[in-house]
C-alpha cells in the first residue's frame, strides 16, 4: 500500500442501480467507490469528453461554422452523456444510449465529406445510404447483442472518413501552411484515439493483474491504472481534434479560408472568424449565384 492510500472495499455484486443487465461489464470493480456509481472513474472521466464537446458547440457557433459542425458536436456530447449513465448504472438500455450515439453521429461528418461538390440530390442519396446503412446495423447489433458489430462498424465509418479527408486535403488545399496545420492536427487527433484504443485494450486483456495492481497500490493511486477512463478521455481528445480538421478543411472546400484562421489555444486546435461582416456578404453572393444558375437551368 503506498503512502497515504485507502484501500479498495470489496467489489460490490450489486448497488442503488442493482444488478448489472449492460452485456459488457469493464475491468474497473464496481461500486468499490460509491454505492451510487458502478463504475466511478469510468463514469467521470466522460467529464472530459461532454467537456470538449461542448466546447466545440460553442465555437462552432459562435464563429459562425456551418450547422453540420454543431449537430456533429451534439451528437458526441449525447455519447458522453450516454456513456456517463451507461458506466454509472451498467444498465442495458443506457448501453444503448452509449454506444449508437456513436454511430449516428459519426454518420454527419461521414455524409459531409462523401457530399462534397455533389448536387443536392446526390447529396441527399449519400444522407439515405448511410443512415440506412447505420439502421441496419443498429438491427443487427441489437438481435446478436454482440459488442464486436458495433465496434467494427464503428472503426469502419472512421476509417472511410479520415481516407476521404485526406485525400480532399491533398486535392484542394493548396495553402502549404494550412495543409501543414490539417496534417498536424489529424496527426495528433488520430494518434491520441489509437493510444486511447491501446490503454482499453491494455485494461480488458490484463485485467487480473490491473485490479491486483489498483489494490496494491490503493485509492487514490489504483485510479491511474483505469484504462477504459483513459479510453474515454483520450478519445473525447481526440475526436475534438478531428472535428476541427474537417471544419477547418470544409472552409477550403467552400472558398470561405479567407474568412477564417487556425490557431492553438492552450494546446487545442481552433477555427475562428476573423471577418464575419465579409463572410455573411460572400455567402449572400454564392446564394444569389445558386439562384441564378437554377434560374437558368429551368429555362
């Protein structure tokens, strides 16, 4: 027991949420904490990912990003809300809760960039395929309630996404410095999720000798070796870093760059309006010339 450590209690069979029903129950013991919480630093850690996401909502918003961006961040704060009463109460249904939110709001930024310099109608066969796609998958999951299907579909989604990034960068970003930041930050945002992927699976293959590590050690020190909160708050990092990737990399696809730059703010990548009056003329022009070229298309 090092110096000035509680020891762990025996973990606990069940809590105020009863008897687990959730199909996955993590390496971290329950109710060892709290008779309230589950599993407490899985549930806490997801403090960092609502965090982020909110963060990214209220810059989104308040330099004037497109509407995507801001149902995207919504859409990972709903999974780190979800995850936060999933690990909480190990019940099924906020499982449930925690883990499709990610496939769902994965799909936004899957149909943003498989959408690009498409026609509207094309636009809206992308929309239709892959929430299609991520509602047969949803079926799926839920009669087999093997964790496996939502794991892979999950990886593939993001793995088609940052392919078709990439290569969007490569085709139309042709600022040396701008495709040196986009570059930097999928970089970091790719390599902190995959580090989050290792620690997690680190957590589930040596997971007897993890727990007689924690008790050895004893509260507060055990709780560094928790690799599924690491898990959460390496990927909540890391996907904010993808998310102003695409902003970033959406604003040269729409000629918009000029309106906009990229900086680093205590060691977060942001996108920030630097001419919004500019920037609310040049999307009134586009629409009037999208209005005149429907115009004469009719005609």
């Amino acid at each position: 027991m090092l110096p000035f450590a509680v020891p762990y209690p025996p973990e606990q069979e069940d809590g105020f949420w009863g008897i687990p029903t959730s199909t996955i129950d993590w390496c971290e013991e329950n109710y060892v904490v709290s008779v309230y919480i589950a599993e407490a630093l899985n549930t806490i850690t997801n403090s960092v990912f609502i965090a982020l996401a909110g963060f990214a909502i209220y810059h989104a918003y308040s330099n004037k990003l497109e509407p995507r961006f801001i149902f995207t961040a919504l859409g990972f704060l709903l999974v780190g809300v979800g995850s936060w009463l999933f690990h909480m109460t190990l019940r099924y249904h906020f499982q449930l809760l925690d883990e499709l939110p990610m496939i769902y709001a994965t799909c936004i930024p899957f149909w943003s960039v498989f959408s690009e310099f498409r026609t509207k109608r094309e636009s809206v066969y992308v929309a239709i395929g892959i929430f299609t796609a991520a509602n047969t998958l949803t079926v799926i999951y839920l009669y087999f309630k093997d964790p496996t299907i939502h794991q892979a579909g999950y990886a593939m989604l993001n793995a088609f996404i940052i392919f078709k990034s990439l290569h969007l960068t490569s085709l139309h970003v042709h600022d040396n410095l701008a495709k040196k930041q986009l570059y930097r930050t999928m970089f970091f945002g790719v390599s902190i999720f995959l580090l989050g992927y290792f620690l997690w699976n680190m957590d589930i293959h040596f997971c007897d000798y993890v727990r007689g590590k924690r008790r050895e050690w004893g509260m507060p020190y055990g709780f560094v070796l928790e690799g599924h909160g690491w898990w959460h708050i390496l990927t909540g990092t890391g996907i904010y870093y993808y998310l102003v990737y695409e902003e970033y990399l959406r604003c040269f696809l729409t000629g918009t760059e000029k309106f906009f730059t990229f900086k680093w703010v205590a060691g977060l990548p942001i996108v920030s309006c630097v001419d919004a009056v500019g920037l609310e003329k040049y999307k009134a022009n586009q629409h009037l010339k999208q209005l005149d070229a429907e115009v004469k298309k009719d005609i």
